[in-house]
C-alpha cells in the first residue's frame, strides 16, 4: 500500500502518467486478495490506547464544565427546525458590587461597565420591576444613584435584551431622633409653673433650674449629652426600646450636643442647642396705635409686653388737656394680661365716650409693672402717645383751603386741556401740507402725548385730594343724603375721567410713530382731539358742579351755624336774666363777647355766599337781604354788652334775646331763600330738559327719516346731493343741542356722566357720516347713521329718566301733590301686572305687524315706541319704589324684584331704540310671570299693623378684619420665635428678637 501511495504521488509530475498508472493498477491487483483486518494488527496497537485518555479527559472535562461548548452546535444540527437566538454580545459588570451597603436615608451610587462586542445606547435599572434610566458616562459605562435609601432594595440591570443577574443592597440603620421633651423645673422663688418644651432644645432659664430630658429615638442604642466643647459625653438612662432620659440643674450658660449610636455607627447624629440662664431684669412693652379709616376716633391698640419671671399687671393711662391748660393727673384702666411672662395684648378705645371737645390734646401710653419680690416691682411705659382734635374753625379753614386748592387745579387742567386741544388740531393742519411725515412731526407728537400723560398724573393728584377733602369733611359733618349723593356722583365722575379708550389710544399712537404712517396719525390724532375735548367738558363740568355743591353746602352750614347761634345766645340770655342787679358779671361778658365774634365769622361767611352766588350767576344778593338783620342782631349783642357792664342783668338779657330772635327770624329767612333758589333752579332745569328732550326725539325722527330716504335714491341723483346736505343741516342742529346739553349738566347732578362720552360718540359718527356720504359711500355712512341715531336715544332716555327724577323730587316738597307718600295712593302689585299685560300686548302687537311689513315706519313708529318705552319706565319705577318702601323685601322677593327691574330696563332700551325682537318678546312673558308669583305672594302675606319699638341695646364693637388678620399673623411669628429660638446668647438673642419685631407685621 505504501508502494501504491508512493506511485500516485509520482505521477503528478509526469505529463503522460499511463506507465505509473499501469503499475498501480497492478499493485491493486496483487494486494486485493488481501482482507483489511489481516493486513492490519490490532493487537499491536493496543500499547497506544494509554495515549487517548488524554483527549479523553479532556473532552469529558468541557462536557462538565462547559457543556454548550459540544452540545450547542450540535444541537442546532438534530434540531435544524427549531429558531435559535444569537448570543448575547456584551454583559453587564458592577463596579462596586462588593460595596453595596449605605446607612439609612444616605444616597448610594453603582457604576456599571458594559463588556463585550458591541455597546448599548441605553440601559436601565430595575427596581420592583420598575425601570429607571442609567446615565450614560462613555461608551461603555454607566451609573446611577440611590436617592435617600431607606431599606434593603434588589435591582438587577438591563439592556437590548439582555440582564444582569440580581444585585442586593444592604442598609444599615441609622439611628434617628423622633423627637424629645424638655421638662423645665424651675426653682420655688421664681413663682413660675413648671412647663415642658417639645422639640425646643434651645432654652432661656431662671438660674437653678432643673432639666429633665426625655428622647425618643429609633434604631439608637446609645444617647449621650456633652455640654461645652471640652466636657465628656454623659449617657443618658434607658427607659424602653426607644426612650432614654437625662436631667441636670443648670447655674450659668452653657451650649450642648446630643449624640445618637448603635451598634454598627458609633456617634451617627448629633443635634446642638444652647441654655442661657439669666437674672430679673426690667419689664419690655410697646404698643402700636391703629386707627379705624370708617371712625377716626376709634382706637385700636397692639402690644407686647414681658418679663423674665412675670408680670404683675398692666394698665392704659391717659389724660385731657383742654387747649391752653395743661393736666398731671392721670386716669388709669386695667388692662388684662394672657400671660404672666409674655403677653400680646390689644386695646380698643372709643373717644366719642370721653366727651371731647374740638381742640383738646389726649395724652396716653400703656405701663406694665413685674413681680420682682426681693427688690420690689419695677415698671417701664410704651412710647408716649397723642391725640389733638382740631377746633371747628380749624378743621373748617383746612378743608376750604384744599377745596379752593382743588378748583384751583381743575381751572388749571380745563385750561391745560383746552391748549393741548388747540396744539392737536394746529399739528394737524401743518400735516395737512406734508406729503411725508419727518423726525419734528415726530417730536411734537411725542411731546403732545407727555403733555396728555402730565394732565393724566395731574387728574389722578386731583382725585386723590378730592377723596382727602371729603374723608376729612365727614369725620366732622353730618352730610345730607341729597349732598352724599353728589359728592359720590362727582367721586364716580373723577373716576371716570381717564378712560380706557384713552389710554389704548395713546398706546395706538406711540405705537404709529414708528411707522410714520401719515393717514393713520391723522386718524388717531382725530380721535386724540376728540378725547381732549371731551375731558376738557368733563373737567369743566365738574368744576361748575363742584362750586354749586359748595354753594349749596356753605348756605346749609350757614344757616345751621346760625341756628346753633340764636340757641347759645338764648341759653346766655337765661343765665343772665338770674344775675342779681348791680353784681359783677363778667363770666356772662366773656360768653357774650365770644359770642359776638362768632357772629362775626358769620357775616364774612354771608360775604363768601355772595361771592359764590356771583360767580354761579345766582340773582340773590343774600347779604344785601340780611344787611338789615344783621345790622339789628349786631346793635343788640352791643347793647347787652354795655348793660352788664353797667350792672343791668334784665335789660342786658332781653337784648340777648331779641338778639337770639333776630337770629332766628334770619335763618328762616335764609331757609326761605335758599328754597326759592333751588325751586326756580329746578324750574329752570325742567324747562331745559323739556325742550332738549323734545330735540333730541326730534333730531332721532330726523336721522331716521333721512336714512329711509337714502336707502331708495341713487347716488348718481341730485335728490341725493339734497339728503347729503340734509345729514349736515342736522349735524349743525346736534351741534346746537350738544351745547345746551352740556351747559345743562354743570348745573344737574342727576345726568350720568357718560353724556360727554355719547355726545363725543355722537359727533364722531356724524362727522364720518358726512364724509362718507360725499364720497357716495352710502352703505357705510348708513352704518354711522345708524349710531348716531342710537345715540341720540340714548341721550334722550337719559334725559326722560333725569326729567322723572326732578319731577319726583319737585313734587315730594310741594304740599298736597299726587304723589305725597300716602301709602294708599301707591300702586299695588295687581294693578303693575295689568299694565304689563296691556304693554305685552302691544309690544307683540308691533312685532307681528314688522314682520307682515303693515308696521308704518318713522316718525310714527317713533312715537308709539316712545310712548311704549315710557309707560316700561312708570312701571320700573313703581316696583322700584315698593322696593325702596319695603314691600318687596321680605319671604325672598327682593331678588326677584331686581331681576325684574333689569329686564324693564333692558326693554326700555330697546323700545328707544325701535329693537322688536323675539327675544324681547319672551323677555316680557317673563317679566310678566314674575309679576303675577309677585302678586299671588303679596296677597298670602300676613301684613301686621302693629309697630315693635325697642330700646337701644349696647353693642359690642368688633376689630376690622384687617387688623384680626395682622393679629393671627404676628401671634403666629412670635410662636415661631418661641419654638425655635435662635442658639445665642442672651445679649445677641435679645438683639435678633428685636429685629424680628421690627420686621413683623
């Protein structure tokens, strides 16, 4: 066979192999005969079988220790049917495995690296089956931190598939403070009660005082106290599995440290706190005065008063100095303290129960004495404290100083008004004759607007000191509810003087600037002139206003003076007609000599009348009326003078008296005067309204005529030059009655104070209109007709409402009217549902006959919507005064009634302003149901004749809510400063408490 082998390897060199291979074939030839077993000897072989153990051993050793190195591959052969997954390409390492242990409530953090063939992108750990993100340091590692562990946690980690196996970690307790109680003995001559402080290690205590510790910790085996910096640690005793006690007298000041182990963390916590013990000092109080802004003379009193070891009481001392005397003696009240250590205590004081009069001074403060036993009580006061009422004359000369410094600004800002009006429209006119806009158009246009915001700054100044004025006026007057009303209707108009649309066009405007868009800025200043103009007539207005008001309150208080006058000079004439004849009266020529001077003040009072009267245009001359009285009441006073210096008490007292009737008979005749004033002011005024009313319909009927007949001409026609010259000829007539409205509301209160902001409205859409109609613009110029229309119903709703008001008013003072209060003469619910009713009909009338087209239009339609709206306005009125009466407020019907009111109102409006819906439709059959539940409850009430009196019962006053919350509050810091006092000492804790008190509430 080796032959053969060899013969077959030869014949690879050789081209032509024929000879070789003829010898292989014959050598096969020979051996074939031979069997293989023969030819080979097993038995010889047999020696070398010790040498395949090796192999052997080492194939049994893979199959035990690595048995998928043999077993895998095979297996995916025999099971060639089955999928199998690749195998994984990297795994998971811990870095610190061998250190995950943390104490309790620390942060742990695991580093992970990743080996293998290939990296995740991300990778995640698994808490409770709960994945949270690793963070990716580099390509091949990661970590993540264990926030405040607080027991063993598992995790494993995983990523594309692939998990780590399960990581523990371990958490050893640490031991834990739950909380403690300091149990304060104090020592028997302090006369303080033993208390116990929770959670508060930090402590200000009497010398020779005994502290009792009482901790409560988990997982703690040990507690130790040290006290100082150099002392030893002191064990505390075991009471229980979590409890440990400690106690100690303490003489002088000293800081401590508690310290908690167990048997794995030896000293794992420790909390530091400080004890200062002090002597009797001096007692602390302040006080701090607060007055109620709706009564002046209501006091109210915050305070704080303490001790080291008590307080023994507390008072509020004052005393009452008339002006020019002085007073030592005080009066003292108890004032009861909440605790005998510390105390926030409060004060109310009414002064109007002290009997004082206009100039007196009050002096007051609050003093708080200790219970010092070894060297007596000491006591310490709050900041002295003062309380100086003005005299009548005073207060009065301050408030007309600031009024006249009021009207003063408002001439002033009605002529800075009128200016900048005038700066506008000589700004547009230059514009005018520009193509383009340039930086000085620019500049005077920013300098109009801090011309607009320093009159907007001066209003408000304005505003304020009006607001001022009438406080301070109130706190001494007794205001008439008709003069409430109108100083409340001038605070409304103040209020009113700056509107919005004001200050989003001058936001427009700066805005425009940058553009500099010339047809734009014409616009806006178009509009910037018209809000000029209107605050100019508003300023105006409520200047004229404001001076009637003064007229009319100065005559009130004039003719009040004079009455309280006659009274004084009658009780002086009684206490002289007692005088004996001949004796010395000179405490009676005192009083008669004030009085004298007080008469005096009158006459120029009488003076400064005149002069409003001029400057209102009032005919009276009233001191050329009195000159007489007042010559006669002056000759009198005289007189007396001269009898009592003489000795003569009866002749000296009847010319008193006569003095004290001419007095009256002038006040009277003052009332009468002031009456006749105001009646023919009123005729005046309802005159006006009557004629403007009448204008203002008939202006309405006008504009709505001229919209119909533009509707069907076509604007190509001369007949529409002629309706174009028509909407100018009523312009001008609008014009005309703009001018009487607006002189008519300087003098009456009633009218709103939007009626300049209509009248603006109004004469915009009229302006707008004519332009657009010149540029056969029809259907928007029908649009502005339209607003001008329902602007003139507004205004002419207003006016009907003021001209009822005034007529109320006039008949209320006229004896024997048709509507004296004569609670039979008053409507009653049944006959207001019948008049409803009769007006639902005819609403719904109207509106069926609008959709039919068989409604005739105009001025008829005008009229009856008018005369509709007018009787919805009797009705309102009505109800509005059972309201008023009472009659209407109880068992729940006052909502129901103001509900009602509202839907009237809304149906008036839209009468005016010929607006038949189906919606205003349904609206009355609501009105109309709420009417009839109002009659039926009115019919089941129970109505009782009988009239309850009771006496006045005492009541007591309660603190604002203002300064109850101020109290919760500052109760609530100072028991922060109590549980959580800072570890200094004594000194420097005395310093911060101060300045925590200087920053409270």
């Amino acid at each position: 066979m080796l032959n053969v082998l060899q013969l077959k390897e030869q014949s690879k060199n050789y081209a032509d192999a024929s000879l070789i291979e003829a010898s292989i074939d014959q050598k096969i030839d020979d051996i074939k005969l031979v069997p293989f077993t023969s030819a080979i000897n097993l038995s010889k072989n047999k020696q070398y079988l010790k040498y395949a153990l090796i192999p052997l051993l080492f194939l049994f050793g893979i199959l035990a220790l690595a048995p998928k190195l043999i077993t895998a591959s095979t297996e995916r052969v025999i099971k060639y049917d089955e999928e199998f997954e690749p195998d994984a390409l990297f795994k998971f390492i811990v870095s610190n495995a061998e250190d995950l242990e943390v104490v309790q409530y620390e942060d742990l953090t695991i580093d992970v690296k990743v080996e293998g063939l290939v990296y995740p992108n991300e990778a995640q750990v698994y808490v409770k089956d709960f994945p949270y993100k690793l963070k990716k340091v580099s390509p091949s590692e990661f970590s993540y931190k264990f926030n405040k562990l607080q027991k063993t946690t598992e995790f494993y980690l995983e990523a594309d598939g692939v998990k780590s196996k399960t990581y523990t970690i371990n958490v050893i307790p640490k031991p834990t403070m739950l909380s403690f109680d300091a149990s304060l003995d104090y020592p028997s001559y302090v006369g303080k009660k033993d208390e116990v402080l929770r959670n508060s290690g930090d402590m200000i205590v009497p010398a020779g005082t005994k502290v009792r510790w009482s901790f409560e910790a988990e997982n703690t085996d040990e507690v130790n106290v040290k006290f100082g910096s150099k002392g030893k640690l002191n064990p505390a005793e075991r009471k229980g599995e979590t409890l440990f006690s400690y106690s100690r007298r303490f003489s002088k000041d000293i800081p401590y440290t508690i310290y908690l182990s167990n048997k794995q963390i030896e000293n794992a916590d420790s909390i530091s706190y400080n004890i200062s013990v002090i002597p009797d000092l001096y007692p602390t109080i302040s006080a701090e005065e607060k007055r109620d802004e709706n009564d002046p003379k209501y006091l109210y009193f915050l305070g704080d008063a303490s001790d080291d070891y008590g307080i023994k009481s507390l008072y509020f001392k004052y005393k009452i100095e008339p002006k020019g005397k002085s007073n030592n003696n005080y009066e003292k009240l108890p004032i009861e303290a909440a605790s005998k250590t510390a105390t926030s205590f409060t004060h109310t004081w009414d002064l109007n129960t002290l009997g004082l009069n206009p100039g007196d001074r009050l002096t007051y403060f609050f003093e708080v004495w200790d219970n010092d036993g070894v060297a007596g009580s000491k006591s310490a006061r709050s900041q002295m404290m003062t309380y100086e009422l003005p005299t009548i004359k005073e207060m009065d000369d301050e408030v007309e100083a600031q009024t006249e410094e009021i009207k003063d600004d408002l001439e002033t800002m009605v002529e800075e008004a009128k200016e900048l009006r005038e700066e506008i429209k000589e700004m547009k006119e230059d514009m005018l004759q520009k193509k383009e806009l340039d930086w000085e158009d620019k500049a005077k246009i920013e300098d109009l607007i801090q011309q607009h915001n320093k009159l907007q700054k001066q209003v408000e100044n304005v505003q304020q000191n009006f607001d001022k004025n009438l406080e301070k006026q109130q706190e001494y007057k007794d205001f008439s509810e008709e003069t409430q009303e109108k100083y409340e209707k001038l605070q409304e108009m103040m209020e009113e003087l700056m509107t919005d649309e004001m200050k989003e066009l001058m936001k427009k405007l700066e805005d425009l600037m940058e553009e500099m868009k010339k047809e734009d800025i014409m616009e806006e200043l178009e509009d910037f002139e018209m809000e000029e103009e209107q605050m100019e007539e508003d300023l105006d207005r409520m200047l004229e206003l404001m001076k009637q008001l003064e007229f009319e309150q100065k005559m009130e208080e004039t003719i009040d003076k004079l009455e309280e006058l006659a009274e004084e000079q009658e009780e002086l004439s009684e206490e002289t007609e007692q005088e004996q004849e001949g004796s010395d009266m000179k405490e009676e020529e005192e009083k008669q000599e004030e009085l004298n001077e007080k008469f005096e003040d009158l006459k120029e009072d009488m003076k400064e009348l005149d002069e409003m009267a001029e400057e209102l245009d009032k005919k009276e001359d009233i001191s050329e009326q009195t000159e007489q009285m007042q010559e006669d009441i002056s000759e009198k006073q005289e007189n007396s003078m001269e009898e009592m210096q003489q000795g003569k008490a009866q002749k000296a007292s009847q010319e008193q008296k006569d003095a004290a009737q001419k007095m009256q008979e002038m006040a009277q005749q003052m009332q009468m005067m002031q009456m006749q004033m105001q009646q023919q002011q009123q005729e005046e005024d309802m005159q006006a309204i009557r004629q403007l009313l009448e204008n203002l319909i008939n202006l309405s009927m006008d504009q709505e005529d001229l919209m119909d007949d533009l509707a069907l001409v076509d604007i190509n026609t001369p007949r529409y030059v002629d309706l174009v010259q028509q909407q100018n000829k009523i312009k001008d007539d609008a014009e005309i009655v703009e001018d009487s409205l607006v002189a008519l509301s300087k003098r009456v209160f009633q009218l709103e104070s939007f009626i300049t902001k209509e009248l603006k409205e109004v004469k915009r859409n009229m302006k707008d209109a004519i332009k657009l109609l010149a540029d056969r613009k029809k259907n928007n110029g029908a649009t502005n007709q339209q607003f001008i229309m329902t602007g003139l119903n507004n205004l002419a709703l207003m006016l009907d409402e003021v001209q009822q008001q005034m007529q109320q008013q006039m008949a209320q003072q006229m004896q024997g009217s048709q509507m004296c209060q004569n609670p039979g003469n008053k409507p009653g619910a049944k006959g207001m549902g019948k008049m409803q009713q009769q007006l639902n009909d005819q609403i719904k009338k109207m509106e069926q006959g609008m959709k039919s087209g068989k409604m005739p239009g105009g001025k008829q339609m005008s009229k009856e919507a008018a005369q509709m709206a007018q009787r919805q306005a009797a009705i309102r009125q009505a109800l509005e005064q059972m309201g008023k009466d009472g009659e209407g407020g109880k068992g729940g019907d006052g909502g129901e009634i103001s509900k009602m009111i509202e839907e009237m109102e809304e149906t008036e409006t839209d009468l005016v302003n010929k607006r038949i819906t189906a919606e205003m439709v349904q609206r009355q059959k609501n009105i109309m149901e709420k009417l009839l539940k109002f009659e039926k409850a009115q019919q089941q009430r129970e109505l009782d004749d009988k009239r309850l009196a009771e006496t006045a019962k005492q009541r007591t006053r309660k603190m604002p809510p203002e300064i109850e919350e101020y109290l919760k509050k500052r109760e609530s810091e100072i028991e922060l400063y109590r549980t959580v006092p800072p570890s200094l000492k004594p000194f420097y804790r005395s310093l911060v408490e101060q300045y925590f008190k200087s920053i409270s509430f």
